[in-house]
C-alpha cells in the first residue's frame, strides 16, 4: 500500500520533469526571467518534499521499506535530473554570450565551464547562449550517485546494509541550495550578470567536491560491510562452480 509519505516522496519524479519543462520552454524575459522563477518555485516545492516526507511518516507511524528506498532514489533522481538540465540554455536561449562565428571552444573549457550552444544562427551573425552550470562537476555527482546505488543495491541483494553518513546529507543540502540559486539570482538580482555566472559556477563544483568525499568516505566507513559482500560473491560464485560444495 503506497502512503501519503511515500506520494510526497514520488512527487519529486513528477515534479522534476515539470521543472525541467519550465526551465527550457518558458521564456527568459528579463527582468521576470519566467522560465527560471517557475523553475525555481517548482524545485523549491520538490526540496520542501524530500524535507517532509519523513516526517510525515514517523508522524503517521508510516515508516516503510519502500519508502527506506523510493527516498534516497527518488532524491537522487531530482537533483541529478535538474542538474543535467541547467547544462541546457535557459528558455532556449541561455546566458547570452557575444562571440565570433569562427569560435572555437578548447576541450579543456568545455569541461570546467558552463556549455555553449548556437541558440539562433542568421546570415551575418550567430547568437550563442550558454547553460548555468559546468559539465565536468554534473559527471563527477552523476558517476558518485550510480556508484552508491550500485554499492546500495549489491549490498541489500545480501541483507546487507551501508551505513549513510552526514556528509551525503550535506551532499543532497547543497545540491539542492545550488539548483535554487541557479534559478533565483537572475529573479532576484537581473542580469544574469558575470558574478552570478561565477558564484554559481563555484556553488557546481563545491557540490561535486563534497560529492567526491562523502562517497570516499562511504567506502572507508562501510569497508568491513563491503568486505562481506565480496566474500558473499565469491561463496556464491564457487557454489555455481562446483554444485557438490553447496550440498
């Protein structure tokens, strides 16, 4: 039976596409910048979920195992989502950026900053815009997050469970933070101006540094669990080896 917990924790499946939708397809007129106030409002909508969804459930006594595992994954799919979106140009047309047609990104640019995009071409001129958030920081979150679930999943396929730690809560805080000040510093401040650019570039690859060592430490704090669910594999793959051994 699915719980009133466990909807407002799969309300976030939801809401992150409707966010992304707002994000690309609203348009980006200054000074009510529509696309990222809708956006915004909505991710922040989507983190007041992930705050309430538990206690909702201690309070209703509704603490389940489904909900144990749609919360993390469903967090997981949210921010991840929505960072991958706010590589995009917002409103189809993205920071504004005046640059020659003949442009030529290095590689090493293309991963440490935001990405460019040709978001309208004409005859004599190209119009470029560019996304709110590096590239290079989104894969290293994206590879920590498919790197934990894995571990999650291999480890409970046992009966065996991963210690969380307060560094993945710190994690998931700013992500969340990030994502919203990507959204409201062009609604609330104009432009979007060059320090915005900035801070929410640092704001990217403070996320994915934190991201970085919550999942070393994920490794170091479960190591002995870790080490039974190696030992657990190898068991099992000389049991299919010699069928005997398991009788």
């Amino acid at each position: 039976m699915i719980t009133l917990a466990d909807r407002i924790t799969l309300a976030r499946i939801i809401l992150a596409p409707l966010a992304a939708a707002a994000y690309l397809f609203l348009p980006m007129d200054p000074p009510m910048f529509t696309c990222l106030l809708v956006c915004g409002i909505i991710c922040g909508i989507a983190e007041a979920t992930d705050f309430y969804d538990g206690k909702v459930a201690r309070a209703r006594g509704e603490v389940s195992d489904f909900g144990k595992l749609a919360d993390p994954f469903c967090d997981v799919f949210y921010r991840i989502f929505m960072f991958m979106v706010l590589l995009l140009p917002a409103g189809c047309v993205g920071v504004q950026i005046t640059l020659l047609d003949d442009f030529n990104s290095p590689f090493w640019y293309a991963l440490l900053f935001p990405p460019v995009y040709i978001t309208e071409m004409s005859d004599d001129s190209i119009q470029w815009g560019a996304g709110f958030v590096p590239f290079l920081p989104v894969l290293i979150m994206t590879i920590r997050e498919i790197v934990a679930g894995a571990l999650r999943s291999m480890a409970a396929s046992k009966g065996l469970v991963l210690a969380a730690r307060m560094s993945g809560k710190i994690k998931a805080w700013l992500q969340g933070v990030t994502i919203i000040t990507a959204c409201g510093l062009p609604v609330f401040f104009g432009g979007p101006y060059d320090w915005q650019i900035w801070l929410i570039f640092v704001f990217t690859w403070i996320c994915a540094l934190v991201s970085t060592y919550s999942i070393i430490e994920y490794f170091v704090i479960n190591k002995a669990v870790l080490k039974q669910l190696i030992q657990r594999q190898e068991r099992t793959d000389e049991e299919k080896d010699d069928p005997k051994q398991a009788d």
